[in-house]
C-alpha cells in the first residue's frame, strides 16, 4: 500500500515525508537480509518528491544520542531544490549530534545490519514472556486486525 501512497502524492503534487525510524524492527520476519527478490523489504522510496528520515537512536538502539539522516532523491528538480533548501536552514538549525554520539553511530555502522538482526532476534523471546504473563487476563489483543501478531502494544 505504500507504492499507493506515493503515486497518489505524486499524482497531487504534494511532498511525502516517511518516518523510517524502526524500519530495522520486524520480529515477525526476523529482520532478516533481503535477498535480491524480497518484496517485504522496508522500502526507501526514490521518487522526487519523497523525503525518507531514518535514525540511529531507533534503528542501532542508541537511545539518547540522537543521530539521524534524511535521504531524499537526486533526480528530479524538484528534488534538488528541496536539497539546495535543506543545506540552506542546516547552519541555523541549533541542534548538533555530539562528537560522541557521531562515534557511536560510526561504530554501528561499522558492526553492521547482521548486529540488528541478532538484537531483533531476541524481541520475540520477550514478548512472549509478556504475553504469557498477560494471558490470564484473557481480553488482551495483541494484532492488527488480520490475525498478524505484529504489535508490541496491546488493549
């Protein structure tokens, strides 16, 4: 339904924003590497009008150091103009990632997507364990609607 959203946007002319935040964080297939024909990968979009915002603090578990980054396409004028805009305002924006947190991010970069999979791997053991001990309350809903148990929330 995404490939939706973006043609819809494009169709209206009106920029979309994805908050790519947890995009390493599915425990349901395992966060597993995408093989070359996967279509479950979590999708960062090209088009010229998309604007995709990932970060570290989620992604690596890096809570409190505050690192991230925006992808945004090089084809496209209008694309390149939201590019030339964002370089104008980074200066004046009062926020700067410490020389730390660059570190850290650095170093998750340099242990790899495989250091996700391993600590996503372990988030089904501890749902379970919630979810058992949860169970004798018996009005718990932990899915989507579909049957997918896909949550770490439930009602």
């Amino acid at each position: 339904y995404l490939q939706q959203i973006v043609s819809l946007t494009k169709k209206y002319g009106v920029w979309l924003i994805m908050d790519n935040t947890y995009e390493h964080f599915d425990h349901v297939q395992a966060n597993s590497i995408p093989s070359g024909d996967d279509t479950n990968v979590f999708p960062c979009f090209n088009d010229d009008h998309v604007m995709n915002i990932f970060s570290f603090s989620k992604g690596y578990a890096m809570a409190g150091f505050r690192v991230g980054y925006v992808a945004i396409s090089n084809v496209g004028e209008e694309a390149k103009e939201a590019y030339r805009q964002m370089l104008k305002v980074q200066d004046t924006i009062p926020i700067c990632t410490s020389r730390v947190s660059q570190l850290v991010a650095l170093g998750a970069l340099e242990a790899g997507r495989q250091w996700v999979i391993d600590q996503v791997s372990t988030l089904e053991k501890g749902r379970n364990a919630i979810l058992d001990a949860l169970q004798p309350l018996q009005e718990l809903h932990t899915n989507d609607g579909n049957g997918d148990k896909k949550c770490h929330y439930g009602w």
